[in-house]
C-alpha cells in the first residue's frame, strides 16, 4: 500500500511530534508514502465567506499537486489541514460555477474536478489498516492509562467532511482502545478549544480550554489525546496560564495522538520528540513505564 501523504506548514515547525510519530507509526505499519512534492500551505482555514473563491487556490493547487503525483488519495495528519483540503475538494466535485471559476484563473494549471479523496489519519487507519491489524501489532499497549480523545471542531464538522458522526464519533476512541488504553469519553470532546480566538481574544478562549481540561478531569482523565496543533497549544501550551488563573484547575498532560501510537507501536523513542510537549507529559509517560527513555 502507498499512499500521498500532504504535512501542512506546522508539522515542519512548531508540530514535529504530530509527524515524526506518524511516519514512524506509517513504517511499523507496513504502508508507504509520497511526501506531496511542491506543496504549498492549505490555507490554514476554510473561508466563512461564500464567495471568496480566492481562498480556495492554495487547497485547490494541493490537490491538483496530488493528481499530477499519480495518487486518487491524499493522506492529512493535521485536522485543519484535512478540514480546508477536504472542504475544497467538495466544492469543487460538486458547485460547477465556482469550480469552473476557479479553474479559469489557474489558467497555467490542469483543470480540477474533485477527483481525489481526502482522508485523515485515523480514518485511514480504521478503513485500510483497521483496529485488529494495528492491536496485533501492538509492542508496549497502554494498559492503565485512563485516556481522554479531544476531537475538536474540523474533524467533525461540517457533516460532509466528518471522518465519522458528528455528534456520537467513535473512530478516535476505537483506535486509542486498540493500543490498550481506557478511554475516558466526556460531552466537551467534540466542542471547540478556542481556536484562533487565541489571537482575537484570548482570555475568552483560555476559559473554553479550561473548561474541556477541567471536564475531562472530573470525568476521570489522566492524560488527553489531541489531532490538532493549534488544539495542542490552547489546550496543552496554555496550561500554565489556566493553573496560574483558575483555581482548582489540574494539570492534564497532552499527547498527539501518533505520540501515543508510537509508544504502543514500539518505535525509536527518537521519533515521539517529546521535549515539544509539556514537562508533565514526559514525566506522565515514564510514571506509566512506558519509556525505555526520553528524547531531549
């Protein structure tokens, strides 16, 4: 199996965890991928506006660069990165104006009519690898660990994109429960973290993230399972403003999902680069014997 694989402008910088482990977690898993050559940022948000059709060049280009690759998939990690491609690619399967619109300027690029299929990690791994496959090649499971998976917004919504139900999701709990974790469910898991209104207001979205760390904690959590770099900053990088503000508040250490697949995986420590997660984090995993050691 080989598949294109896009990584988005975060995963080079600032999210190097969320990569390295996937592609670690791709190997142990047998599957083979094509970093998407000459691909450019997603656009980082699918635009509110109906008719800003500029917006939609930058996912629209990725998905052309996918096609002249000679893939009919394309692989995401990052959830807003999945959201904007595969908002893009609806649109362009389905509203003959717009994309005929769009077409037209990319005047120096071949026409585009939707034909690849956007898939992010966790429903590549249910769809082609599928739970029995990845627990029976579980190394080091997450026995003990009483796990809360954050969903967010963009892997849910809207419902045409949804990876599964929007408001009753399974997928993400199903693959943390294959690596041998308890999962812990609770209602904020599929609410949004504050998002961008880190940078417009940011107290407003210190509270929301405060509130899903404090829920999750209540409902039993001792550590939370992320998709989502910009999830992982308001709800993880954050922390110490909310333990500082709120009181009451614990800290709850913050893992990418992929990080914790590694771990289960048994690949090179090397490839979890836990030193971009919080300290509590590292020390949660080693409290877990989960860790033969700690990349710093």
């Amino acid at each position: 199996m080989k598949i294109s694989y896009y990584p988005g402008c975060t995963l080079k910088t600032k999210a190097k965890n969320l990569e390295s482990s996937a592609l670690a977690c791709l190997d142990a898993l047998g599957v083979e991928y094509e970093e998407l050559p000459r691909w450019n940022c997603c656009g980082a948000v699918y635009s509110l506006s109906d008719d800003d059709l500029i917006h939609l060049i930058a996912p629209v280009r990725d998905l052309i660069r996918v096609q002249e690759q000679g893939f009919d998939t394309v692989l995401t990690l990052c959830s807003m990165c999945y959201n904007t491609l595969a908002r893009a690619n609806e649109l362009m399967k389905n509203d003959e104006v717009k994309r005929g619109t769009i077409n037209d300027f990319m005047d120096e690029e071949p026409d585009y009519k939707g034909e690849i299929k956007v898939v992010h990690f966790l429903d590549f791994i249910r769809d082609e690898i599928g739970w029995d496959k990845l627990k029976a090649n579980v190394k080091n499971p997450l026995n003990g660990m009483k796990l809360a998976p954050y969903y967010g917004c963009t892997l849910l919504r809207p419902g045409d994109v949804s990876i599964d139900k929007s408001n009753s999701p399974v997928v993400f709990e199903e693959c943390m429960e294959a690596l041998g974790a308890e999962i812990v469910k609770f209602p904020k898991a599929i609410e949004c973290c504050g998002s961008y209104q880190v940078l417009g207001n940011p107290e407003a979205a210190l509270k929301v993230s405060n509130d899903i760390i404090t829920e999750a904690t209540a409902f039993g959590a001792e550590a939370m399972a992320l998709t989502c770099p910009l999830c992982d900053y308001n709800l993880g990088h954050r922390q110490e403003e909310m333990l500082k503000k709120y009181e009451g508040t614990k800290a709850l250490p913050m893992f990418y999902f992929t990080q914790l697949m590694a771990v289960a995986l048994g690949v090179d420590p090397e490839n979890y680069n836990l030193d971009l997660n919080q300290a509590v984090s590292q020390e949660f995993l080693k409290g877990k014997n989960l860790l033969e050691k700690v990349s710093t």
